[in-house]
C-alpha cells in the first residue's frame, strides 16, 4: 500500500519532510498540502504534484488523505492533531505536540477514547544512529546503574527572533525527550541558572544556559544550551553510570591534515547533522501506517512529558534559577510502562 500523506503546515520543516516522503522514502506520496498562507500551500502542492486544499480541517477530512503530517507553527498544531484523531487518521506532528499542557492532555484523552495510538511526535533523536547505540549499550546494564549525564547543545546562532524561554521549548527538549527514552527514567525537576552571557548574542537572550534535571530515580542530568556558540551546531552527550560510561559519537567525518594542522569539520545545521535521523524516523513512521500497526516512535504522553518538563524549565528560568518540581500526571497504562 502507499501512503497518502496530506501536509499541514508549508514551511520550512515541511517542505523538507515532503522532500523526504517523496524523494527518500519509500511507500508514500504527498497528496494534499494546506497553509495559512495559501499561496504558499499552491506553490508547495504544486511542486510536490498534490492538491492544495484551503484547511488543515478540509485536509483532515480528504478522502485522498489516509495520514496527516502538521508542520504548522506550534500553537496550531492541538487542533490538527485533535481533528485528526476525531477522523480516525494516524498523524505525525513535528515538536511540540502543543504548546500547552492542558492541550497535550486533550490529545492524550482525545487518543484513549479512540482506543488505540495514531499520535507519533517528531523527536527525531531516538531514531540518530549514535543515540541508538547509546541505547543498545544502556540497556545490557553492563555500565551498571546510570548516575550522571553530561549533555551540550550548541547552535552556531540563534536569529533575533529566539528568545529566552525558547532554550527549554525549542532546543532542549530534544535532550529532554532522548533522555527520558535512554534512561528509561521520568524528569521529576528542572533548575536553570545563567553564567556570564556571551557578548555575541541579541541583548534580550539569556545564552549560554545551563539545565539541571533530576529523574525519578535520583540521576542528575547537566546540560549547557549555548545557542549562539558561533563555531558550529555540535550535539554532546555522555552518561555514567556505576562500571563505566557511553558517550555520543561525532558524526562520521574524514580527517584532514593540512598547514601543520589535523582536524574534522564541525557542521554549521542542526538539518546536516539529524538528516539520517529524520529520515529514518519516516521511514519507520511510513512503515506502521502502511501495515495498520500503532506507530512505535514518540507518543502523544511523551509529548506531554516534554510540554510538562519544558515549562518547569522556563518558571525555573524565570524565577532566577530556583528549582522547579514537574508537575505530571500518573501515566496512564495505555501508553505503557517506560518513558
Ligand atoms: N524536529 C525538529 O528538529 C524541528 C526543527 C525545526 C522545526 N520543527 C518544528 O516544526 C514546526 C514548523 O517549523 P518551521 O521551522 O517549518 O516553521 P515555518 O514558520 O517555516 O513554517 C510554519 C508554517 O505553518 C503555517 N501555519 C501557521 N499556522 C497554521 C495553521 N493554523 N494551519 C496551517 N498552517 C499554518 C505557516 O504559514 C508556515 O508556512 C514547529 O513546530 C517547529 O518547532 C521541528
Ligand atoms: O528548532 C531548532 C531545532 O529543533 C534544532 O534541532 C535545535 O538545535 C535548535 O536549537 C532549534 O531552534
């Protein structure tokens, strides 16, 4: 069977997920594009040789859609996701599920009253080569118990538009969803606290910031947000545990030697260093829609986990780097035992 896969959403992430169902995965085809802005909806369709509908509601509910992608802004995304769900049709939405938790538990609600899963939220780090191994490793238990990870996530730069709050909603909860997936652990608290800031950033921004989260069984977790760290975009993780410790591998890259110098190049884009990631992510996603099966990546509660954790991060933030109790729900049995 192929996917017909109807796109909400024509920016810059789903023009680059619609190149990637129709040019890299195999299985699907992109039949309907809707935008806010419809003339960037024909334009998009029109490329991708789909029709461009006036609504994501109209696009939901196409007889030529058998799946939904919403890749519109964030705030928008609660309501394709729940008109998705109420026409029965599996739906991938890019982070976050919504912008708000109480909207992260009507997708939740919305999905257990249909009684089986259709919700699969775009982290795409739990599908990165290097985290999976990471994974595979964790889960023998030869490192014995985890107790501490170190984690770094540097932009090259960030534009005017990001702002203070954006470290937590926008670029650590990659490291919040992948870490609560690796560890198999839930994120009880969030502390963030501010060193000096670099003299390279727009006035507004607190960056660099430092995370400290603590999970349900007592692991701390460090993690430096430095948006505007100029030399590249560079992803670090390392968790130790009680016998030993794994640790993220760089990207494959070749080893240059030139004017007395050896070294790699770092890459500038968060879309170079994930590209492998995203598309296996699809791939995967494609895969469960075409058999009929519950999708197996991030769930519509894990999407609320992040929603919940993020916001801790941001009071925490703002009330000058006390620390913050998550304020979560009992997960209900329906989404299982593990993070
Ligand atoms: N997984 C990742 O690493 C990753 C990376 C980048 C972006 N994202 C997420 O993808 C989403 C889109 O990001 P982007 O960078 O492509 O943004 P963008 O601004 O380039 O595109 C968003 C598009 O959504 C449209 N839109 C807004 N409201 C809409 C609505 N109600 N119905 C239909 N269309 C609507 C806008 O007109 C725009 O074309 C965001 O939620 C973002 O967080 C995820
Ligand atoms: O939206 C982007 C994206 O999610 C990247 O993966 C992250 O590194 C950036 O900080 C964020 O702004």
């Amino acid at each position: 069977m192929t996917v017909r896969v109807g796109v909400i959403g024509a920016g810059m992430i789903g023009q680059d997920h619609i190149r990637r169902l129709t040019e890299v995965v195999t299985g699907a085809t992109v039949t309907a594009v809707a935008d806010v802005d419809t003339g960037r909806a024909a334009e998009v369709a029109a490329r991708a040789g789909a029709t461009a509908l006036p609504s994501g509601a109209d696009l939901v509910a196409s007889p030529d859609v058998d799946a939904v992608l919403v890749t519109s802004w964030g705030p928008a995304h609660a309501e394709h996701v729940l008109n998705a769900i109420a026409a029965g049709k599996p739906v991938f939405c890019e982070k976050p599920l919504a912008t708000t938790a109480e909207d992260c538990l009507r997708i939740v609600e919305a999905e257990r009253a249909h009684g089986r899963r259709l919700v699969q939220v775009g982290f795409m780090r739990r599908f990165d080569a290097g985290y999976r191994q990471m994974k595979e490793v964790l889960s023998t238990g030869s490192l014995g118990a985890p107790l501490i990870v170190h984690c770094a996530h540097r932009n090259p730069t960030v534009p005017e538009s990001y702002h203070s709050a954006m470290a937590a909603q926008d670029t650590a909860v990659h490291e919040i969803d992948v870490l609560r997936w690796l560890l198999d652990d839930e994120i009880v608290s969030a502390q963030v606290v501010t060193p000096r800031a670099t003299s390279r950033r727009f006035a507004h921004l607190k960056d660099p910031q430092i995370m400290i989260f603590e999970t349900a069984s007592g692991v701390r977790i460090d993690l430096e947000v430095f948006v505007n760290c100029q030399y590249g975009y560079d992803i670090q993780c390392e968790v130790v545990g009680e016998d030993g410790l794994v640790r993220l591998p760089d990207p494959a890259a070749v080893g240059i030697r030139t004017a007395a110098r050896h070294g790699t190049v770092v890459l500038q884009d968060w879309k170079d260093r994930f590209a492998d990631a995203f598309d296996t992510e699809f791939r995967e996603w494609v895969a469960s829609v075409a058999a009929g099966t519950e999708p197996t990546g991030p769930s519509s509660w894990d999407g609320y986990a992040a929603t919940v954790i993020t916001d801790a991060a941001v009071r925490s933030l703002e009330a000058g780097g006390e620390t913050v109790t998550t304020d979560m729900k009992p997960r209900p049995a329906f989404y299982g035992d593990t993070a």
